[in-house]
C-alpha cells in the first residue's frame, strides 16, 4: 500500500506547507468537504488564501516550525526549498510528511474512476471545461483544478459520483504518483527541462504516465505525443486533433468577433453536434476536443457535451477579462512558456482592440535563460511590452539571468523591478481602445487589480 493512503486513512489533523499553491489549495478544499481538521502557512498573501480562510481553514503567514504544532500529517509543495525551517521541522518531528503529490496520488484512489489530465498546454482550461460540463451534465465528479473554476468559486470540486477529474503535471514527475484509469495528453513540449535535463526524459515520463492507464486520449496532431503513444499496446486509444485522421476532429470553422471559434465536431466521421465556443483562440479548438472526448469517455452523451462547451467562460487566470477603465480593458492570463505565450497574444490580435499591451513576468531562472530568445520572438506579438523582474520561485539564479537580458532582446520594451512601476506605466501610457494583459504563473494578476483599483477604486476578487 502506498504510504500517504495508509495515514490519510487515520489522521484527522492535517497541515499544509504552502498552503496557497494551485496544487495545494484544491486537496485542502477536498479534504476540507470530507471533515479533516486542515490549518496551513504561507509567505505570500494570494486570492486562493483568501478562499481558504473562508472555508474557516487557519492560515499562518511565515513558516516557522511552531506552525507544525498538533499536526497529524503534514503536506508541503514542491516549491518549498529543502531549508525552509517549517520543513525542516516537519522532516525532524517524526509526523508523517509528504509532498503534494504523494497526497494527491492517495486522493485519486479514493475514486474507481481517475482522469488525469496532462500536458505541456492547456491543462487547466481542458479540465476546468471538462468538469463544468460534467456537472452541468448530471455526473456529479470530484475535481482538482489548477485555476478556479468560476460556475463554482473553487479549485478543489467533491462530488458523489467515482469519477475524479484531476490536472497531471508532469513537473518532477508529479503525474506518476497517480493511478489514472484515463490518461489524457493535450501536447508535449520542451519545458521543465531543469529536471528532466533531455526531450527524451521528458517524454519517456509522459510514456509511463499514458501506461498506467487502461484508456488513452491524446492529441493525435502532436508530433512529440506520437513519440510517447508509439509502443504502448493493450489500451483504448482515442485521438483528437484538428486533421480528419483523428477520432474527433473540427470541420466547418470560424470564429466570431476573430477570436471565438465555431466548428462542427465529428467522431469517426458521424456529425456530432456544432461547437460555439466562449472562449478565444484556436488553440481552444483543441482544448474543447479533449474535453468532450473526456466527458464522453466519463458518461456524458457527445451532443449534451458539445452543447454545454458554449456555458464554459474560461477558468480564473485563463483569457480572464478582469474589468475595464476609460476605455482600456484590463484581462489577464496564465500563459508563462512561450507556446503559450505565442497562441494567448495572438488570440488577443485578433480581437477587435486598438492596440495589446503585454505585461509579462517571466516565472523562474530557469525557464528564462532556457527559452530566453523563443520569448523574445513570442512577446512582440503585442504591440508593446512591459515586463517586471523574474519571479525566482523554487530557484536560486545561478543562471545569472535577469528581466534587462531579455528586454534588450525586445525593441521598446520596458521592465521594472516593482509592481508600482509596472501599474504606473501601464496607466500613463495605455489609450481607450487598448487590451491590457497581465501574463504570468506567478502574481503578475496583482498588477492588473492595482491598475483597476486605481482607475476604479475598487478591488477585483
């Protein structure tokens, strides 16, 4: 038996390291919804500590080892470095202590039914997509969602039904703690390449992720996808993609106002249903395609699902149109590799706006020095680019890698070290007409509700 099911099974008090984290915030809710006494800490006041402490959840900001006190179990994030005195506590106490993913591999077998969602891209607008129209379908699922899903205010979703939705993230080989009865690939890309050093350990990961599985639905357009499916033997596979080869596929596309696509979709060559979707870009064809695949493969009939993707607005921090002041419209984005990058900015070009404003925080040294000029090729997209500092996260920068080096690489691109300075250039330069986009995984949104707040006085939740 794997050793974090064996505890969860007894304790009743558990404590999180980390508490705020995408990954962290939605196994507390769970967790939370099924009667475990949770208290948690944090270094860094964010919106999903705010939800926690609604539910009524005790939340300490700074680690400090006293903030283990009573603990029965303790869970920390993988961003938390091996030092950090609360962990080291934590590690010393003789309390079992483990990382978030062993808890979430311990949550997924509580359910007969685990999709396990993955990908370089795209991971939680799939899932948050595929879950709405699950429960707006009658299925009733438990989820784990990178972002929150705004139909229910939370990351973290607990339903009657077995199936259990869950975002795999193949960052240090997080998605292998799972026990998946449906592995899906959206793509693979090159990112995470600090710990997997090669393509090739990447995609042998992605491999061992697709055979835990019994049913694989994969991206059959991705080159890099094929590379990991090829081999594998004794599974239902089933394809999605935008070439007819695949079992589900779009014919017939066109998008309103640019941006928000229209198709037909089609399984084996039966017209299933036409798609309109509420959400921009054509890399959300693709994101659509895998959900109604999942939907389906969980129960729900393929015209209900097609039908329902139209309800689906988007997940928080996912193309989130956060507000609007004298004629500028504030949005703002998770998008932090430049694939993303790339599909996101374009999506926002062919919007009906005047001009599109990238406020960019580039999210580790790491990711940065490796993709530095794909970044620099990506962010002009825009019309104009201002960028904060690197958020260093987890990493220490032994890159010797900072936010000048890649400016320089942007003609008329700005960069600030503080958040003031960013919102204040935004506010003296941004016209009526313009998109301003806040683009990041880390706190860059603080940005946009600072410019909302000054414009509007009022807070954005």
């Amino acid at each position: 038996m794997f050793e974090a099911d064996k505890y969860l099974d007894k304790v009743k008090k558990i404590h999180f390291i980390g508490i705020g984290g995408s990954g962290m915030c939605p196994l507390a809710e769970i967790l939370h919804s099924k009667g475990y006494e949770l208290t948690g800490s944090d270094n860094n006041e964010t919106d999903t500590l705010k939800r926690i402490r609604n539910l009524g959840i005790p939340v300490t900001m700074g680690q400090k080892a006293e903030n283990i006190n009573g603990a029965e179990m303790i869970i920390y994030t993988a961003a938390i470095l091996p030092d950090n005195p609360e962990l080291v506590a934590a590690k010393n106490s003789g309390i079992p202590t483990f990382e978030r993913s062993k808890l979430l591999g311990a949550v997924s077998r509580k359910f007969g039914n685990c999709i396990g969602i993955s990908g370089t891209h795209g991971k939680t607008t799939t899932t948050s997509m595929a879950v709405q129209v699950m429960i707006n379908a009658g299925i009733d699922p438990s989820a784990v969602i990178g972002g929150k899903l705004p139909m229910t205010g939370t990351n973290g979703i607990t339903g009657k039904s077995d199936v259990f939705v869950c975002e795999a993230c193949e960052f240090s080989n997080t998605f292998l703690e799972l026990s998946p009865s449906c592995s899906v690939i959206l793509n693979v890309d090159a990112d995470h390449l600090e710990f997997f050093k090669t393509m090739e350990n990447l995609e042998k990961s992605f491999t061992e992720f697709a055979d835990m599985a019994k049913t694989v639905i994969y991206n059959g357009d991705d080159e890099n996808t094929l590379t990991v499916v090829k081999g594998l033997k004794n599974k239902d596979f089933v394809t999605f993609g935008l070439e007819k080869t695949n079992d589900w596929y779009p014919d017939n596309i066109s998008y309103d106002n640019g941006a928000y696509p229209e198709f037909d979709v089609y399984y084996k060559g039966d017209l299933k249903g036409r798609a309109v979707l509420s959400v921009p870009g054509k890399h959300n064809i693709y994101n659509a395609l895998a959900a109604v695949a999942v939907c389906v493969y969980a129960g729900v009939k393929a015209e209900d699902a097609i039908e329902l993707l139209h309800d689906f607005r988007g997940a928080a921090r996912r193309f989130d149109f956060l507000g609007k002041y004298d004629g500028v419209t504030v949005a703002d984005d998770y998008a932090h590799h430049p694939a993303e990058l790339k599909v996101t900015l374009e999506a926002a070009k062919k919007m009906d706006f005047k001009r599109v404003i990238a406020v960019f925080q580039p999210f580790t040294y790491s990711r940065t020095y490796m993709h530095l000029d794909e970044f620099a090729e990506v962010l002009p997209i825009a019309d104009k680019v201002v960028m904060t500092e690197i958020m260093g996260s987890r990493e220490v920068n032994t890159y010797n890698i900072y936010t000048k080096d890649l400016a320089e690489k942007i003609p008329g691109s700005v960069w600030f070290n503080t958040f003031r300075e960013v919102a204040d250039w935004v506010e003296e330069n941004a016209e009526a007409g313009d998109l301003v986009i806040t683009l990041g995984c880390g706190d860059v949104y603080k940005i946009a509700q600072m410019i909302l707040k000054d414009k509007n006085g009022t807070e954005i939740k």
